[in-house]
C-alpha cells in the first residue's frame, strides 16, 4: 500500500530502541521507552501559505529525524506500525 500524507504532514518509521542499557543491563519490553528517532518514509507535498503558496518541506523520504516524545499519530498498515507527524513536529535532521 502506497502512503501519500497531505498538507505539511510527514509519515515515519521509528528507529529500534536499544533493548541494553548503558551499563550492559538488558531493558525488558515493558521499561522501554519509545525511541524519539526515526527515518522519513514519505513526504506530503507542504503547508499552505494565507495567501496560497506552497512552503514545500524541508526533510524528504529516506532523512533520519529526531522529534518530540509525544508528537503525532501512529497507525498501523500491513503490520508496519508508522507515525503521521507534522514537519514543526521534527526537532532536526541527524547526517
């Protein structure tokens, strides 16, 4: 199924969180948090201006991205779990 977000809204794909801790302990599921990194999976076309342009977005499909703890809306498609955030949504673009 193909994914085409609208407006200024970007769908992502969180990044796997470390199941160790830093001293070597291993995190069981339950203790995780969710990881705040993920990479773009698909870009919408950008938010529109009040007096009609087109701000196209700043990130496209295949950045990685930090954003915040609580930011967005998760949604599962054939078993794939994504999150549908908004661009201000994301903090910075890691390189």
């Amino acid at each position: 199924m193909k994914i085409n977000p609208q407006s200024d809204r970007i769908i992502v794909r969180r990044l796997d969180a470390d199941s160790k801790s830093k001293g070597g302990l291993h995190i069981p599921e339950v203790g995780k948090e969710k990881p705040t990194q993920a990479t773009v999976v698909a870009v919408g076309p950008g938010r529109t201006t009040p007096e009609g342009k087109v701000v196209e977005p700043r990130v496209k499909a295949g950045d990685r991205v930090l954003f915040g703890k609580y930011s967005g809306n998760e949604v599962t498609l054939d078993g794939v779990e994504y999150l549908i955030i908004r661009e201000d949504d994301v903090l910075a673009v890691l390189e």
